[in-house]
C-alpha cells in the first residue's frame, strides 16, 4: 500500500494525514470546504517548522513530509488510494452518506476504514456494497502523541481486511488492540464514564475543574485530569459519544450530564474554540 485517503480535516484527520506522510505514505487529503483543506495543511506545515524552529527536525524534512499531502475538494480523487479513513463528525447518518459515496467510486480490494469513536462499524459498513472492506481504525487524540489504535473489525469484516489495517497502524509506528464493534467499542466503555462523572462532580459543586482533574491525576497518578481531557477531544465529541452509547446500551450509567449537554450548546466545546471547562 503506498497512497491513503483522509476524508475529513477536522483535528483527527488533520493529525492523521501528518503522521501518515511522516511514515512515507502518499496521502490524498479531502474535504469539500477548500478553505478547510488549506488551513488544515497549514497547520501541518507551521507545526512541522516549529519542530524546526526547537531543532528536532530538518528544513528538508519539512517539504519530503508536505509534498506528500496532495489536496482534493472533490470525493472522485480518493478512488486511487488503497486505504480511505473518513474523521467527520460523529454522526451515522454522515459517515454512512460518505462511505456510500466512497463504495460507488473506490476501486476493488480499496479499504474504507473509520475514525469513529463510538458507532457501529457493522451499521456503517451496511451503507456500501462491500461490508467485508470496511473497518475501524479508532485513532487517539493527540494523535501524534497517542501512540494505541484500537482496530474494530465490523461483523462482515474480513481477516485479511483486518490484516491489512493491522499492518497499516504498524507502518505509522502504533501498537494496537483488537476491540470488539460494541458501541464505544473498548476504550471508550472505560474512559467516557470517568469523564461524564467527574463533569457530574463539576455539576453537583462538588469541587472546581482544577480539584476535580489534581484529584484524579495525583490520585491516580493520570497524565491528565478528565476534564482537561475532554477539552482536549471536544466536549461535542464528547456528548455524541455519550449519547450513542446511552441509545445503544440503555443504560443510565452512559447518560451525558445536563452540564455537558449545556456547554455544548453554549458553543463551549473545549481547546477548539477557545472555551470548555478551561480557558484556552
């Protein structure tokens, strides 16, 4: 496999397509919003000179990572690359549009792989005529940094399907987990509850963002309080993974605090818009 598609340049996608040139792919980067696409290779470039700029990295590295990021705002240029990971935003009814989309215009053998947090891969793979090409590749935010990928084989997912993601996710120099396509899949069954939790906490007065995120970082000894750390994924992101997992399950113990429901519709969704439990 030598070109990857990224549909979506949102943080996730952004960040996917850096690592994924930095190991040497050819990266074929989509959105229909041009002016998303420019900002989101910007970003890449200004934070590739800042590497620069501290020394951990060569001018010349600069531009052998970015000349592999090609730009497209139109869907049909994704049909050459062999692996196509959508990051939009986490709604089925939008992933399913987009993989419909991708199955109509992708060539055989072509995997169509998701970002997704939370939702079925069975039920987006059942959007295309070629469910046993489609998987979860379940990414880490900040993805340069996260170094575990959780990989999701749907119900119709095929091994060799699942072995080519595998080797994928090894190439960008990721450890992975094998998880089962549950909503929330593995990782987040655990890490979403400690989140809506400690925002309860917040809710009930029960302590500030700072004592709440000391107490499990010092207690825990966590790299980063659950609060900061939803700041970090998005509080939007946050709520629709709750949501999806509270719909699927049933169970009380998914249910998004009113703060969290609040925040978002108060446009306060994290670090990306300046505002979430903390100030940015």
């Amino acid at each position: 496999m030598n070109t990857i598609g990224i549909a979506g340049t949102g943080v996730m996608g952004t960040d996917i397509a850096h690592i994924t040139a930095d190991a040497g792919f050819s990266v074929i980067m989509y959105d229909k919003d041009h002016t998303k696409l420019r900002s989101a290779y910007s970003t890449i470039d200004n934070r590739l000179k800042r590497y620069v700029d501290r020394g951990t990295m060569d001018i010349t590295r600069v531009s052998e990572i970015t000349s592999l990021i090609k730009l497209h705002d139109d869907i049909r240029d994704l049909c050459e690359a062999e692996i196509i990971i959508e990051c939009v935003t986490e709604d089925i009814d939008i992933k399913k549009n987009l993989v419909s989309q991708l199955d109509e215009i992708c060539k055989g053998g072509s995997i169509l792989a998701s970002n997704t947090s939370s939702i079925s891969i069975t039920e987006i793979a059942s959007a295309t005529n070629h469910p046993e090409s489609v998987i979860g590749i379940h990414f880490m935010n900040p993805v340069r940094v996260m170094k575990l990928v959780e990989i999701v084989p749907g119900l119709t997912t095929t091994r060799e399907t699942f072995e080519i993601a595998r080797d994928f996710v090894k190439k960008l120099g990721k450890d992975y987990v094998e998880s089962r396509d549950f909503p929330g899949f593995s990782l987040n069954r655990i890490l979403y509850p400690m989140i809506n939790e400690a925002i309860w906490l917040l809710f009930e007065n029960a302590g500030t963002p700072e004592s709440i995120d000391k107490l499990l970082k010092i207690g825990l000894n966590l790299p980063q309080g659950p609060l900061a750390l939803a700041d970090m994924i998005g509080l939007d992101i946050v709520l629709a993974i709750g949501e999806q997992m509270f719909m699927s399950y049933g169970d009380t113990k998914y249910r998004p605090c009113p703060l969290l429901r609040q925040y978002v519709s108060a446009g306060y969704l994290g670090a990306k818009s300046g505002r979430g439990f903390y100030r940015y």
